[in-house]
C-alpha cells in the first residue's frame, strides 16, 4: 500500500518522512523544499515473525511493507495550480490512503506560511484545494456521464452517485464523509477521488508535550478527525528523527526514558492497516518465515493465491492455528496437532490476523 504524506509547508512533513524511511529527504526551512514526491518503502515491524524466525531458525525472514510519499506542501488555489498545486494533486491521487501532518507545535525557529498557528485552518486550507479539485473532476464526470446514460440506462446509478458526490462537495464536505455502498464506491473508482480517500491526520507535536496529555492543538485535531470518522495519531517527527537513528536496544530504551510504549511509527502503521482494513496473515518453517497482508474478508483460497496463483487455481484446504494458540505449544506444531489446535478450513474460510498457514494446494 502506498500512503500519500501531505501538509502546509513547514508543518514537519519532510522531517517525519526522513524519520520513517530512513530515506533521507530534504527538509529544509522554506516552502516547497519538496517538488518530486520522495518515494520511501518501510518495512512494517511484527513481533510475530521475530518470534517464529528465533523458533524455526529460518534462512529467510520477510515483513510486509508500506510506501510512503513524500508531497510537497500544498498552499491555498492549489486546485488553480498555485504552488505547482496541480503536480502535487496529481501525486496525491497514486496514493491508497492519505497521511495529514498538522503542526501541534509552536516555535520561533521555524516560519508558518500564514503566519500563525491553527491548526483547524491548516486543516480547511488543505481540505478545501482537495474538494475544489474533485468537484471540479466530478462536474466533467456528470458531463460526461449524462450523454452516455442516454444510450446506456445502466449507467443512471453511476450518475446519480455523481449528482450525490457533487452535492456533498459543494458543502464543502468531503465524498468520505458520504455513507457509499460497496457497488457506489466501485462505480467511483475509476474517478480516483482525492477525499474518498481514506485519511489519518497526523499530531505533529514537540519533544516537549510528549505525555498522555494534549495540548490544545492536539484536542482539535482529534475533534475534527472524528466528524470525518478519520483517524489521528499524536506524532512527534523530531523524537521520530532521533528514534531512526538507534539500534534497537537504544531505541527501546529510551522510549522509556521517554515514558512512552511505542513509537510514532509503530502507532501510524497500525492506524493505516485499520484504516485500509488489512491484516497479515504468517506462513512459518526453516526455508521461510513471512507476513503477507491481505484485505480483511479475504478467504482461504485469495490469501493462498497471494502466495502464488497455483496455490489459489489448485486449493484444496488450509491448514491453520492462530498465532496465540501456537505460541501456547511454544511454536511446535507436533504439539499443536496433539492438542487439536490446527484446524482445517476449506474455500469459505474468512482469513484471521496472526493465522499461522499451511497451504494444501494440487495443480
């Protein structure tokens, strides 16, 4: 999956990417720093498969992954190509889900484009050049759409999708905020809509608020992701900066010099697999130890065929135990078996995060 990272300039964008790739962005302190997006691939931490490589002894270890893009900082009459605004817009639709960083911050050293700090009008400025840009998409589309439901009368569910989404801009709303059912969203999707795409606004704080406590920034960020039904996670991308520099003793460590549980990072992973509805499924032994992420809902013989298509065009059943249920036999499947954890699940089995798997496959 790949996460589209956006913002005003200065709000921390590029500290946060560099932070999380370890890619080496440029971040600097004027507006668009940024112009090509900074593409960086990371890998996804998962105790579970620390735990059966230190098991299996496995020759191969594979997490899953996330790409992030890196966008330049968007600015008001983007959608009128202010800034470069229609490259940028054109960045944000290669995306699946879009990372909002507001800065939560305040600081002599680093200019606000506005002015000054507010974080709900960072929010509506963004927001805004996104809804401009898809109505105007959505007024070429209904344009369109209309002489070609003359001919073809299937299409009129399409259009009054449309006619919905264009009201709804209008409002200054965006289409996620609209309650579509799977065939509407379907429909839409060759539109590449920027705000149906599913959205976390990231907190960007400073080392100084780093506590269970939100400052009153922070508070308004998460009000506002909520009459979305968005996620927001309180992220501070100095600490993140530092954090990317240690090796894994030093890190955890001093998140708890920090009094924190996990890093910015590990909560932003988590928050995009909830919000993109995935989940990871582990296949386990000496050749290989590995994660592979599927859609929640994906059934046996589609998770099977993301190993390989044989697996899925040849499934006979999937041999499976919950990764919980075999930590209980530390790690043996002998003594899973004889406990009578391993189930066998044919074509309508619904694939569980942490499901351990064995494909039976005959092509």
């Amino acid at each position: 999956m790949k996460l589209g990272i956006v913002g005003l300039p200065n709000v921390g964008k590029s500290t946060l990417f560099n932070a999380i790739t370890k890619a080496g962005a440029e971040a600097a302190n004027y507006p668009f720093c940024t112009i090509e997006p900074n593409i960086g691939v990371v890998t996804v931490p998962d105790s579970r498969i620390d735990k059966l490589h230190e098991i299996y002894h496995s020759k191969k270890t594979i997490y899953t992954t996330i790409e992030f893009a890196d966008i330049a900082g968007l600015v008001k009459g983007a959608s009128k190509g202010e800034g470069l605004g229609n490259q940028f817009l054109g960045h944000i639709r290669e995306t699946d889900a879009i990372v909002h960083v507001v800065r939560c911050f305040t600081s002599d050293n680093i200019v606000h484009v506005s002015g000054k700090i507010d974080p709900l009008d960072d929010i509506e400025v963004i927001n805004t050049e996104l809804i401009l840009a898809d109505l105007e998409a959505t007024y070429k589309a209904i344009s369109k759409m209309q002489k070609s439901a003359k001919a073809d009368k299937s299409l009129n569910s399409t259009l009054e999708t449309l006619s919905r989404i264009k009201e709804t801009l209008e409002e200054g709303k965006s289409i996620r905020m609209l309650d579509l059912s799977d065939e509407e969203l379907s429909d839409i999707k060759p539109y590449n809509f920027l705000t149906a795409k599913p959205i976390i606004y990231v907190a960007n704080i400073s080392e100084d608020d780093i506590s269970d406590e939100d400052n009153e920034y922070v508070k308004v960020v998460k009000n506002f992701a909520k009459t979305e039904n968005a996620k927001c996670v309180k992220i501070c991308a100095d600490i993140e900066s530092e954090l990317s520099e240690l090796d894994d003793e030093e890190r955890k460590s001093y998140l708890e010099e920090l009094g924190i549980d996990e890093s910015g990072l590990d909560k932003l992973i988590k928050a995009s697999y909830d919000l993109l509805n995935l989940i990871s499924f582990l296949t386990a032994g000496e050749p290989e130890v590995r994660a592979w992420t599927i859609k929640k809902g994906t059934k046996a013989p589609q998770a099977a065929g993301k190993i390989h298509t044989d697996f899925e065009k040849g499934f006979i059943r999937a041999e499976t135990i919950s990764y919980d249920k075999l930590m209980e036999c530390d790690g043996l499947l002998s003594k899973a078996r004889e406990k009578g954890f391993i189930r066998s699940e044919g074509k309508n089995y619904i694939m569980q995060d942490g499901d351990v798997v064995n494909f039976l496959f005959n092509v």
